[in-house]
C-alpha cells in the first residue's frame, strides 16, 4: 500500500523536479546567452526558452556541475585543470551538458 502512494509521489515531483533551477542562474544564464546573441528582444526570448529547454533534461546538480568544470577548463589552470579535464566522469557530465545545449539550440534558435 505504501509503494504506490510513494511511486505516485515521486512521479508527479518529476517534472517539478526538472524546472529546479534557482532564479539566479536562469537569469545568469540568459544574461550571458543574451550578450553573445545581440542583447535583442529575440535573444531574450530565445535564451528563456534555452535554458528552460537545458532545465527539461539537467537537473540543476547536473549542470551547475558540468558548467563548474566548462568554466574550470577554461580558468587557464594549467596542470592543476587535469582533474576537471581527464576523468571519464567529469567528461560524461560535459557531453551530457552540451548535447543539452544543442537540443536547446535546435528547439529556441531556428
């Protein structure tokens, strides 16, 4: 009796659960994708729908984690990057992130 209340429950906290980003990082998000898009109208629209469309299949764990070691990789850090560059992990995490993006690209920048 128990497991279906709690399947139940856990189902309808899944989409929810997708759209867990906190409001500073959408607007973090927007900002930056906005700045490389024309600072427009349309690339606000754009950048809404592109982060909403990341959220739909990131959690937000997954990307601030994968946007860590983007941002980590790109810091410059030398020898002390390799951690955030080599292991099959970290390099899953940044596939997933990207492939994210392109889907989003594909979706909100016809």
């Amino acid at each position: 009796m128990r497991a279906p209340v709690l399947l139940a429950a856990l189902l309808a906290a899944g989409p929810a659960a997708a759209h867990d980003y906190p409001t500073v990082a959408r607007a973090d998000y927007v900002l930056g994708c906005m700045a490389a898009n024309g600072n427009t109208r349309l690339a606000l629209e754009r950048c809404a729908c592109s982060i909403d469309a990341i959220a739909e299949q990131l959690s937000y764990d997954r990307y601030e984690a994968a946007d860590t070691v983007l941002r980590m990789q790109a810091g410059n850090l030398g020898e002390r990057a390799a951690e955030f560059r080599d292991p099959p992990q970290v390099r899953a995490m940044v596939e997933a992130l990207r492939r994210a993006q392109a889907e989003a690209t594909l979706r909100c920048f016809p």
